[in-house]
C-alpha cells in the first residue's frame, strides 16, 4: 500500500473511531478520572442532570450535614441522563438522586412536546428503578428561565406532567421551585439570574437551597 494510501486509511480510522462517542462523553470520561482519584462515599445524595448542576460549583456548602456527588453535564437532556445512568448512576449506590433535566429537551426544538419530555422522564426513571428500585428518587420542577420565556407553557405542562407520574410512584418526589422564581405578574424573576438569563446567580440557588433542603435524607 503507498505511504498516501496509509495516511487517508489512518485518517478515515481516526474520524471513524471518534465519531463512533456519543454526546457528552468527555464529561462523562472526567467524573470517571475524578472517581479513580478519590471515589466518593457511598450511601451519598447524587445530583443527576444539565447546566444547573454544573454551574452549581459549591452545592456542598449550600447543604452542610450531607453528602453530595454532583454530576451534573451541562446541556444535557433526559435522555443523556439514561444513556448514561451505568456511569453516573450505578456505581454510587446512593441513598438518594435529585434530578434537574428536561429544559434543555424543551428549547432543543418547537416540535418536542411537553409529553416527549414527560415521557423521557419517564424513561429515565424507570432506568435507575432497574438498579435500585428502592432508592429515593427527587424531581426538581424544571425553572422558568427568562431566556426561554417562550417556552414556558410548554414547560409548565411538561412539569405537571412529570409531577403526576412521580405522584403515582413510590420513593419519589417532586420539588416545585417554579413558583418562588416567578413574579406575582406571571413573569420570571430575572434577578434570580446571571447574565443569560438562562443560568442562575448566587440568589437563584438560594431559593433551590430553600426548596430541596426538606426532602433531603439523612
């Protein structure tokens, strides 16, 4: 074989086997070199889902008196969430997962109906009940953020939804921050935010602090 040959052959090879990861698997690769490091304790309360996780850098120091592993990736969508729950979830054996997704599954595209993302919910959590079917399992309604203020019917139906499933399980909770980052007026509260008005500021995750500190485990 010439020596240009070789070169394209190796090259189609590379751009192949690079392809062939899926979304988000440099994330994932990350949390796995940080557990290979100093794996965390099990029995934990693990934090699962998008940028609101991510961002969300001293989550620990907002929850003083429990264990937190937050592996949140930002721009992540349920079914991320899903197809990575052996590597994000599985090997924690936690005694409790707070879930914030489904935002993104929203403003990906005007033709995602508040029922796909319900259903994805769905997915997602029959996926970790395979695993620990007894688990404690916690739903944060997803935010109204000011970027995406045109989505928000969409997404208030796809929380109800999700809110109503959760309802008929057992193990599991939903926890409706939605209404404390709302005006009286019906409009988001735009000094919860940074910037982008799509990530939160130091006052948002104050009022998230005040929402899931009750359903968290001892």
């Amino acid at each position: 074989m010439k020596k240009s040959s070789l070169i394209v052959f190796f090259l189609v090879c590379s751009v192949s086997l690079f392809a062939q990861n899926p979304p988000f698997y440099n994330d994932i690769r990350k949390f796995k070199q940080q557990d290979s490091l100093n794996f965390p304790a099990k029995k934990s309360i693990l934090f699962i889902g998008s940028s609101s996780f991510t961002m969300w850098k001293d989550v620990q120091d907002y929850f003083p008196g429990y264990a937190i592993i937050n592996r949140g990736f930002g721009g992540s969508t349920l079914p991320d969430l899903t197809r990575y729950v052996d590597d994000i979830v599985v090997p924690y054996k936690p005694k409790q997962i707070v879930i914030y997704c489904g935002e993104n599954d929203i403003a990906s595209s005007d033709t995602i109906t508040a029922e796909t993302v319900a259903q994805r919910f769905v997915t997602l959590f029959e996926a970790i009940r395979k695993v620990y079917p007894k688990v404690t399992i916690d739903f944060i309604s997803m935010k109204p953020s000011p970027s995406r203020e045109r989505f928000l019917p969409k997404l208030q139906v796809a929380n109800q939804q999700v809110k109503d499933y959760i309802a008929t399980q057992k193990n599991a909770a939903y926890i409706d921050i939605y209404p404390y980052m709302m005006h009286e007026n019906g409009s988001p509260r735009k000094a919860l935010f940074i910037e982008d008005m799509l990530h939160m500021n130091k006052y948002g995750y104050a009022i998230w602090q005040y929402a899931i500190l009750p359903y968290l485990k001892k």
